[in-house]
C-alpha cells in the first residue's frame, strides 16, 4: 500500500544515509516510515513504530535524525491508520519533551577537565538537535486539536490532551516564532474543556482533567472548574484536578484532602488510570507522595498526610520507593535537624520518627546493601544500614 505523497516526498528531501540515530545510520528510517503506516497487519505497524521510536530517542534524548522524523510524525498524524494515531500523539509528546543526551548520562556533571572540551562541543550539537525537535512537534498541533472531536477512541482521549499540553510546556524559546504561549494554553484550554463536557470514560475524563490542571498555571480561571471536581468526579479526574489546584493555589487544603485519600486508595490506582496514560500506578503513587511531601502543601497538610505516608513506608515492597519519592515525607520531616552519630531518637522531630520507625520496619528497605538507595540516604545524614539506624532508634 502507497503512503501518502506528502510525506513519500517529506522523506526523499532528508539524506538519511548521512545522518545518524540511536542504532547507527539513519538509512533505515524512511522503511519503517513506509511500514508503519501503509503495512496491512496492525503487528506490522506496531513492530515498525516501535523500533522507529527507539532509534530516534533513548530514555528522553534525542539524537541527530529525531528533528527530522517528528517533521514527518506530524504529518502522519492526519494519514495514519485510526488505530495508530493515539500512539503517535504519545510520541510526539515524548519529543515535545527532548533532552540531550550528555544532559540525561550526567556526562557533563562527572566530566573530567580533560573531557570537558569534547563533551561540551557535543552538547551544543545536541542542544541544536533538541531545539530542532521541539519546533518540529508544533506541527503536530492543528491535527491534535481536530482529534479532541474523535468519538469513542478512549486511547486518543488521553493522548491528545497531553500533547498538547507537552507542546505548551516544553516549548521555552523553540515555539513558532510570534506564538503568545498563554493565548495558545487558552486556546488549548478551552478546546478540552469543550470536550471534557461530552460523554467519555473515567478515564478519558481524568487525562482532560489532568491536561487541564497542568494548562491552568497559565489560564488561571480554570481554577474553579477544578475546584468544583475535588467533590463531583470520579476519582481519577478528582485526583487530578487536585494537583491542577496546587499548582495554581498552593496550601489548598481540600486538594490535599483529595491527594491524601487517592494515596490511602493505592490499591485501586491499577483500575483508575489505563495504559496509555502519563502516570502509572507505581509511578503515581510515587508522584503522590512526591506531591503531599512538597512546598504546595501546607504544614498542617503534610501532618494529615502522614498516617498514610507512614503505611507506605512500612508496607510498600518496592525498592524504588525508597530511592526516588517516599523518602522525600523524611526529607521534609527532618528540615532543620542534622542526623550525626550522636543523634539519638529523643532528638527527633516526631514526624520523621514516626517515619523512621516505619522504614527501619519495611524489610525491603535492607533488601540490598549499596546503590542508589545509599544516595538517597547520605543527603539526610543515613546510610543504609540496619545496625546504624537500630542505634539511632534506641531498637537494639
């Protein structure tokens, strides 16, 4: 099957063969372009599509031919088969995203005075590639807007609404030259909210109401739409206008209610928000905590949270939780106490015993004795190590 003329032509303009990707030469690209949205069998295009996203990024950055191929994304928005166009929105919010890969490795950041020069010199290379990428998704924006009126394809009433808002908050300097970034976030705005008032799913309803809570740090009146949510809408949508109202209004204490009772319900977050969506379950449950730990809550907010934020430190079997978010309720706990060997349970701030108390609990907290979980520690004046904390908690 033919591909459309446009982007046949599209692809004949780039000289592949001379441009690099994630594999190697980009020679390969415009056959999976080819394949992923004329092949006959949806398998065929999945498989095509999936090897062309990890040859254009690699864990957010991207390389020499993703401004290139996100060009021809936009096109094939409109072109591609109707199954497939909700897998596209999803990647091109991903590049609407871009990083650069020195930037993602840390490379810069451990470079050596020897190795600064080179990687400094790559690191512009990248920064134009990004730059280039960025502009490349706000092709991709009429299309999106015109997909918000599909009916009945709950995966492209996710996907859409966070491109958009991708498009609104990575674009810094690299928007359409003349683009008013607040006028454009109405616009945005006003186009989900439209469709937000037809019938969808919970699900569908909670990514419009996610869109519409990141959109409203720059369209304040949706504030109190997203208000009114915290009490009427079902709890994905409910959640997420919660942390939309945070962002806007710091220290809301009904939000936070509604934050502290999504955590409480974690076992229910596998049924709240389907695949695709920007949060997982054990991604939103770290975001959660992250969220409650934070300067948007207030100090009588974090005290409300801290039963539940002690459960999960006592209960939640996942090593990543002590690494990344759950550990940031003991950060805030400890601001203003420094831990030493001295430090002794009657120093401790009741909060962060009580959290302490729930890691030191948790055997998956000992489950390994180096790594990432050590980093975490060392900032708070802790090393991951059962003998040093059972002394610290008068536990022997």
């Amino acid at each position: 099957m033919a591909i459309d003329a446009d982007i046949e032509s599209a692809l004949a303009r780039v000289p592949w063969s001379s441009l690099q990707h994630c594999r190697g030469s980009a020679e390969d690209v415009p056959a999976l372009v080819r394949t992923m949205l004329s092949a006959t069998r949806a398998s065929e295009r999945t498989e095509a599509r999936r090897a062309l996203a990890e040859r254009i990024q690699h864990q957010g950055s991207v390389v020499e031919a993703t401004p290139h191929v996100a060009a021809i994304l936009t096109r094939a928005l409109r072109v591609a088969p109707p199954d497939d166009r909700a897998h596209l929105a999803a990647l091109i919010a991903q590049l609407a995203y871009a990083t650069t890969m020195t930037e993602g490795s840390g490379a810069l950041l451990w470079a050596s005075d020897a190795e600064r020069p080179k990687l400094e010199a790559q690191h512009r290379r990248e920064v134009a590639w990004v730059r280039a990428t960025r502009r490349a998704t706000w092709g991709a924006r009429d299309a999106l807007l015109e997909m918000l009126d599909v009916e009945g394809d709950e995966a492209l009433l996710l996907n859409v609404p966070s491109a958009l808002v991708a498009l609104i908050d990575a674009a810094g300097d690299d928007a359409p030259e003349g683009t008013d970034l607040d006028a454009t976030a109405r616009e945005f705005a006003l186009a989900i909210a439209a469709r937000a008032r037809k019938p969808a799913t919970e699900k569908a309803h909670a990514g419009h109401a996610f869109a519409l809570g990141h959109l409203a740090k720059r369209v304040p009146e949706l504030l109190p739409a997203l208000r009114a949510a915290l009490d009427r809408a079902p709890w994905p949508a409910r959640v997420a206008s919660a942390i939309g109202v945070l962002r806007v209004s710091p220290h809301d204490e009904r939000a936070t209610d509604v934050l502290i009772e999504a955590l409480r319900r974690r076992d229910e977050h596998e049924t709240w928000f389907a695949h695709p969506f920007p949060w997982r379950s054990g991604h939103f449950r770290f975001f959660l905590i992250a969220v409650l730990a934070g300067d948007r809550v207030s100090d009588a907010g974090f005290e409300r949270a801290l039963p539940v934020l002690v459960d999960v430190a006592r209960r939640d079997a996942s090593q990543s939780t002590f690494e990344q978010d759950a550990l940031r309720p003991l950060e805030r706990a400890l601001e203003g106490t420094t831990i030493t060997p001295r430090t002794r349970r009657a120093d401790l701030p009741r909060a962060a015993l009580v959290l302490l108390d729930a890691l030191y609990d948790n055997a998956e907290m000992w489950s390994q004795k180096d790594g990432s979980v050590d980093v975490a520690l060392r900032p708070l004046g802790l090393a991951n190590d059962v003998a040093s904390w059972r002394a610290l908690l008068e536990r022997a």
